[in-house]
C-alpha cells in the first residue's frame, strides 16, 4: 500500500494545496477553507494522559491527541503569559516582539505585524476571540486581529474566583484562598461561560468559515473547579516532586525568590510547604485540568453535532509549563524544563491521526503550521517553521534544539534544548555570559545538578555555546535554512 499523498501529481491538483502539503502527508483533495478552532490553556503542563501521566483524567484531550498529533517535546518562547502568547499569535520571537512582561503589545514594536488570527481574517475568515488568547487586559488585547470585539477578557484575579466568600478588595490575593471546590454547574465558573458562549459561536458560524479562538483560564491559580472534578482524585496518589529543591550549583538567577502559590492566604509566604498542603496543591490543579479537559470535550461534541469536525483543524496548546513543587517552587517564569515545555495538540482532517513525535518543537512553529494545514498562502518573515512534514513522518529529521528566555535582574537568560541538553546563558547587556548552566537530560532528567562548571564538560559547553549564539535558524533542518 502506498503511504497517503503517494504517486500524486502536484501539478494535477488544487491550487490550495502546495507541493510541501502533499510532501508532508495530504489526502489527495483538501477543502478550500478549513476552519480552525484554535484553543489555549493557561498554565497547562503535559500533564494528561495523553502526555503518559498515569493519574490525569482527560479523556477528551486524549481523544484529540488520538486523532491528530501529539508533539511530545513543544517549547514555549517565554515562560509567562503574555510574552509566550505574543510569540505565538506573531511567530515572532520575544527579542523580536520586544515583549518581555505581561503590560506591552507587540504592537509598540512591531506596529505592522499581522498576527496568525489576522492573518486569517485578511484571507476571508471570520476571526473571533471568547476567552483569553492575547494576553487580556485593555494594553495588550489585539483588536486589528479579530473580526468582532474580543470577548471574555481577562479579568481581575477577584472576579475569576467567583465563588470566593473571604474576599478583600483592597488586597484580593492575600485575602483568598489557593483552592475551592463547589457544588456547582459548570457555568458557575468563568470556563464553562466560555465554553457556552464558543459553542454558541460554533452554531453561529457554521455556514463560513472561521477562525475561532477559545482561551479556557484553568489550570492556572486559583485552583477552583466543581466538585465534581475535585473528586475524580485521592490527594494520597499525588507523587511530590523528586527534585524539591533548586538544583545544585544553579545560578542564582534560575528562579526567582517569589513563588506564586505562596501569595494566596493559605500558603506560607516563606519556609516549608507541608506534604499535606502540597498535596492539596497538586489535587487542585489535576482538578481544574480535569474540568478544562470537560469544557473541550463540549467543543469537540459541538465540532461532531454540527458537522464540522471533517472541516475543522482543532490545535491545543498551553501557554507554557508551571513548577507543581520542582526546585522548590510553585509557578512560571523559569527556564527550567518543567516550565518551558508545555503541551501541543493538531487533529487536521485529511491527515492520518494517532502519531506521536518527539521532535524539538517550538511554539514560534504554530503559526505556519496553521497556515500551511489550512492551504494558505505562506507567510514570509515569521521565525518559526510549519510542522506539517511531521504528519507524514514524526520521526524524521528536525530541528536541533529549541529556544527560550527569561529576563531576570538586569540580564537575559536565553536557554536552549537539544536533544540531550538543555543549556542555558545568563547574559549581560554587553553580551557576555555572567553564568551558564548545563543539565544533562540522559542522566539528570529533572534538572538536579547544573554541570556546566565540570572540567570534562569544557568542549560540550563551548559547543553549546556556539550554538546558541548562533541562534535559531542555525538549529533548522538543513532543509528549511533557506
């Protein structure tokens, strides 16, 4: 038997469909215009258990992830909301975008970007927002990107938690407490009013086509979900975390002294989290996973009900990983593993389902690989690269590693995996390296000991480090370099 796209003629075929398509794996006829449901997570890690994690209960993720593709090792740019979403709405990178914090736009530095959904709408597409997808307050929500106002926006912290009884509104983190389970519906929370107002949508957009973007706030702090979710888990089968305590001979910028969950009532700003309030953490956040994972499986249900699941790519993505208690800390804005890998899902219809890929793959890549699934004209000028070849063979050649940053104290840690390693420079504004760190993921998995400073690791670190100066685009297949 032939592999899909086998013996075709590009020449024979529609214009919506380029000869990289069919290389990668197309059926021989493709819609003119797929639709695109584009749906982020905050604070999502790959854990799920399509991601092998033998405690999630997602059921409808890992149905996603059984019908397309599931991107085992996919990084985000920067690992803190807003410039981890810049990057991925421009397929820019973050020295590019300039946008570093969670109160700027892309748009102060780049004015003419066109952003992915954009993108879209300039091509015919209906483009519509529900939920958070740029990063959501009134300096950084993208209206050129959308073809009607955003909707659901980002809110205070105070009004996401709605149910909250011991709220202050002078100093509504500290007067709140991290975790909340209710005998509630769904729609008593934020996520599932989201999840009702982009099934509504779907009904509403069914006769065009459209890109329609579903941002869902859970899992991120606090971790407040329905009772029901809470009580799919034991907090007696939580592992803690192996490595609870920053790793040894890290440099000091590695993580910051603040740790998100301790700014909520009932964690201690300082010292020892204790194994039971550990535990709560963790059952909170599987919880909340778990009640996203219900709000997607709504819009999946919706995609089959309406007819549109045969033309419509659906892409998960979460926006970057969070610490659950590794190196003794508790949220982003790290470089470490846990924080700057995060799940990525793409069922295309037309395109075999069911494939794994553990190629290095980078949030900067999402934008052309949209572009290319829905047979659009190509996009010059973006730093990412379509995914699309990996349809036809996940194992293939890829990249050589994977880029992030995060800028701490006056300096730009820009960290980068390969295959093995991840590496990471601590630079100054005059460019020189003030600290390196070296973690060797075929020994040291969860980033224990930083062995940048061993004599026998001497040549491996200046190779790295060659690399790394040599920046993204030397790290392409030899194929795409061009």
């Amino acid at each position: 038997m032939k592999p899909v796209g086998a013996g075709i003629n590009p020449r024979d075929v529609s214009p919506g469909i380029t000869r990289r398509t069919l290389l990668s794996g197309a059926l021989a006829a493709l819609p003119s215009k797929r639709n695109v449901l584009f749906i982020a997570v905050d604070d999502l890690r790959p854990n799920l258990g399509c991601y092998r994690d033998r405690i999630a209960k997602s059921p409808n993720m890992d149905r996603l992830a059984a019908e397309g593709i599931v991107f085992e090792r996919a990084y985000c740019q920067q690992a803190v909301c807003g410039p981890s979403r810049a990057s991925l709405l421009t397929g820019l990178r973050p020295d590019t975008t300039r946008v570093y914090d969670l109160k700027t736009s892309f748009r102060k530095a780049l004015p003419h970007a066109v952003s992915l959904p954009e993108y879209f709408k300039n091509s015919g597409y209906h483009a519509e927002s529900i939920g958070k997808i740029f990063h959501g307050d009134e300096l950084t929500l993208d209206r050129p990107s959308w073809s009607v106002p955003e909707q659901y926006p980002l809110l205070p912290k105070r009004d996401q938690y709605v149910l909250a009884e011991n709220k202050d509104a002078n100093d509504p983190w500290k007067k709140m407490s991290a975790l909340e389970r209710a005998d509630v519906a769904d729609s008593a929370y934020r996520d599932g009013q989201i999840a009702g107002a982009a099934l509504d949508a779907l009904e509403r957009l069914k006769g065009q086509a459209f890109f329609l973007g579903v941002g869902f706030n859970k899992p991120h702090l606090p971790f407040a979900a329905p009772s029901r979710f809470w009580d799919l888990y034991d907090p007696n089968q939580f592992n803690l975390a192996p490595n609870h305590y920053l790793a040894e001979d890290a440099s000091r910028y590695a993580r910051q002294a603040y740790s998100e969950l301790r700014s909520y009532a009932d964690y201690p700003e300082k010292g020892l989290i204790s194994e039971v309030k550990q535990r709560a953490a963790l059952h909170g956040y599987y919880a909340c996973v778990s009640y996203i994972d219900a709000q997607v499986g709504k819009l999946l249900a919706g995609l089959d009900r309406l007819r549109l699941a045969d033309k419509t790519a659906v892409v998960l993505w979460g926006d970057h990983g969070w610490h659950l208690g590794e190196q003794d800390y508790w949220g982003k804005t790290t470089n470490f593993e846990v924080c700057v890998r995060a799940p990525l899902l793409l069922r295309v219809p037309g395109f075999k389902g069911g494939l794994r890929t553990r190629a290095l793959t980078e949030f900067v890549d999402i934008y052309p690989t949209m572009v290319e699934a829905c047979g659009l004209a190509p996009r010059t000028g973006l730093e990412g690269i379509s995914l699309m070849p990996l349809f036809g063979n996940p194992q293939r050649h890829w990249k050589k590693a994977a880029f992030s940053q995060y800028p701490r104290d006056g300096v730009m840690g820009y960290s980068m995996r390969t295959d093995r390693y991840r590496y990471t420079e601590w630079v100054k504004p005059d460019g020189s390296a003030e600290e390196v760190e070296l973690y060797d993921h075929a020994r040291d998995p969860n980033e224990t000991r930083n062995v940048a400073g061993l004599a026998a690791n001497r040549e491996l670190v200046a190779e790295l480090a060659r690399l790394r100066r040599a920046g993204w685009r030397a790290a392409l297949p030899e194929a795409k370099r061009g």
